[in-house]
C-alpha cells in the first residue's frame, strides 16, 4: 500500500484482476481512515469516464466517523493501462471481482461491521446489480446512488428504435466507435479551466468525456433491463438526484443547475424498481455528479445525506470497543 496521488493521508492498493485481450488489469482501492474509528466505512464508486478525485466528499464522510475508500474501476482513473480501451466493459458484472475484492478488504482485512456503498451514475447501476446479486451475503449495509444511470437520456421514440440497433452492433461489433461526439457541456460546468469550480486530472476525466463503444452501451443497457424488472435490494437505499435536467447539448448557464447528462425524471420513475425500502431524494440545482454543485446544494445534499445515515445506518461499534 502506497501513498495515492492525492498525498497523505490517503493511501491506494492495487487488485489484481488478471487479464484480458489488452493486457493486465487491475483496481485500485484508494483508502483515507477516519480520526476516530466507528467500526463503520463507505465505498465510493465512479461512474463513466471518471475516477475519484472528490477530497470534499472523503472529508464530510471522515467528519461522520466514517473511514472512507473509493475504487477506481478496471481501465478508469489510476487504473487504466497503456493499450487499454478506456473506460469500455464488455457488462457491468465484470466489475464485480474488483468490488467483491475491495469489500473483501474493508471487511475482513480491515476490519469493518458496517458498510455503505456510495456509487455515480454507471457506477450506480454497477452497484445495484451488485448489492442484488450478494444480498444473501451480508456484505452490504445501505447503498446510496448519486445519479445512478438506470435509463438512458432521450424521447420513448429514440429508446425504442436508436437502442436496439446499438444492442445488435454491441453484439457483433463490441468495440466498435459511436459517431456521436460528446458536447462537453457537462464537462465546462465542472472543470475550474472552464465554467465550473473543480480541478482534476483531465487525462483521466476529460472534458469531453469519451463516446462510448458499442458494446458499452449494450452492457448498460442490459444492466438497465435489469433495473427496470425489478430488484430485491435487501438493504436501505437512498437515490438522489436533481431537480431537472439540461440536455440541449449547446452551453447555457442552466447547465449550471441542472443534470447535462442524464434525465432525472427517469432516475425517479425507475428507483422503486430497485429494492421494497428505497427513498428518493431531489435536489434543487443539482450537477448530474451531485457532489460537484455549488456549495449550497452540497449542503443541502450533505445534510439530507446525514439525517437519512442517522436513520437508516447501524452506528458500528465504538473505537474504544
């Protein structure tokens, strides 16, 4: 374990995770304790074309006893490796020998009773496929999603015709290049170069995001199907998400206020699908990554965030235990 890019005091391991037709792939958890441990911990997963850079959000989470970890997924962030397609997966499923390493880790290794998993947009939909799939295993305590991408933005009509063709080319053409060429509106409103208020590695998030292959958009959308026929979630789950979106693909300052990514009426439509005990929460002026708005919504986002965790989230045991 080796100091991460971010200096002390965070900490980042490599997981091994074979290897594909590329070349190695690994994960990599990166790791900040909190000042007076709880027995309690969260994982933060990132969502497309991304990684963790989001020091704020470790610091409120420490500040409520919390020890903090966040992965960066295979082929993302401090994990992708020359020769590597970025950001592509062939199902979100692939994703889950990382996750069932780093849970591994916290708990066992590190010693953990308690669990809440914090996921963005893809990774949203990642970890909700996840918690399903080991729900009988007690790894999980509460999940909640930022965004999670549970539908793709976009009229019933484009849904109906444009994705199934994308699901056939997927299939047979797995890598193959989408034409659509991303606005990079989403990327001005965040990075401090430009409209917004954050400074990050831009070689691992840039700011016109990538366009995805065909066979990513096939494995979310399966994902997706997934969601939409309904999970069993055993644990409390709270989504957030933005009031309203902005999806014109042209910059206006509403981008500023609004999700520039995905449509969040949909977000609400299809979060009930995801377990019997799921509270939906709506923030006025809301980024598509919550964490990134303007200060007055974080808090806002901050403290729906502590009384639901005061509500829903064993307390752990004590440091003195």
């Amino acid at each position: 374990m080796n100091v991460d890019v971010l200096g002390d005091p965070y900490r980042a391991r490599v997981i091994d995770c074979g290897r594909d037709d590329e070349g190695p792939l690994v994960a990599t958890l990166v790791s900040r304790p909190a000042r007076k441990p709880t027995g309690r911990a969260v994982l933060f997963l990132h969502g497309y074309v991304d990684y963790f850079f989001h020091t704020h959000v470790a610091d409120a989470l420490v500040d409520l006893g919390f020890d903090f970890y966040a992965l960066d997924l295979r082929r993302s962030g401090r994990s992708l490796r020359p020769g590597q397609t970025p950001y592509y997966m062939d199902s979100v499923e692939e994703y889950f020998e990382e996750i069932d390493a780093a849970v591994d880790i916290i708990r066992r290794v590190d010693g953990h009773d308690t669990l809440v998993m914090l996921a963005h947009s893809t990774g949203g939909l990642t970890a909700a496929l996840w918690a399903h799939d080991r729900r009988r295993d007690g790894l999980l305590d509460a999940l909640v999603l930022n965004s999670p991408f549970l539908d793709f933005a976009g009229g019933p009509l484009a849904r109906a015709t444009v994705l199934p063709a994308l699901l056939l080319l997927g299939r047979f053409r797995p890598r193959a290049h989408l034409a659509r060429r991303s606005s990079g509106v989403y990327g001005r409103s965040l990075h401090v170069s430009r409209d917004g208020a954050w400074d990050y590695n831009l070689d691992w998030k840039p700011i016109g995001s990538l366009p995805p292959r065909a066979g990513w958009v096939r494995a979310a959308r399966l994902a997706q199907r997934r969601v939409h026929a309904g999970l069993a979630i055993d644990v409390p789950i709270l989504v957030a998400c933005s009031t309203g979106s902005y999806l014109k693909g042209v910059w206006n300052e509403r981008a500023s206020r609004n999700d520039t990514v995905l449509d969040t009426n949909l977000i609400a439509r299809w979060a009930p699908m995801l377990g019997r005990h799921v509270t939906v929460t709506r923030v006025d002026g809301g980024l598509h990554d919550l964490t990134l708005s303007e200060v007055g919504v974080r808090r806002v986002l901050s403290d729906r965030f502590r009384r639901w965790v005061e509500a829903w989230v064993p307390t752990g045991r004590t440091a003195d235990a």
